[in-house]
C-alpha cells in the first residue's frame, strides 16, 4: 500500500514509534476496504479521527 508524503509524516509525528506498524496496518486495511490503494492525506486523517474521536 502505496502512502502520499503527508500521510506519511503524519502518521510518524502523531503516532508513537512502538505502535506506529499496528496503526498503519489499520489504516491500510481501512483503505483496502475502501477501495484505495493510496494513503492520502485526507484520508489518513478520516481513518485517525475514526480510530480516536475526540
């Protein structure tokens, strides 16, 4: 599964480094179910927000 530059910053500065593999396992098969095949930006903050509503 392919990550856009942001995503993937993202997912490094608001993750901590020891749970990060298992997270981005979630987003990707959020986004395999979605029909992507591309993590954006936009998308990677949906999936967080899911994953940890405020």
């Amino acid at each position: 599964m392919q990550w856009n530059d942001d995503a993937q910053a993202s997912l490094k500065k608001d993750v901590p480094f020891f749970v990060r593999p298992a997270v981005r396992k979630r987003v990707e098969a959020m986004a395999r179910d979605a029909g992507l095949d591309e993590i954006s930006q936009v998308f990677y903050q949906e999936a967080r927000d899911q994953m940890a509503p405020k």
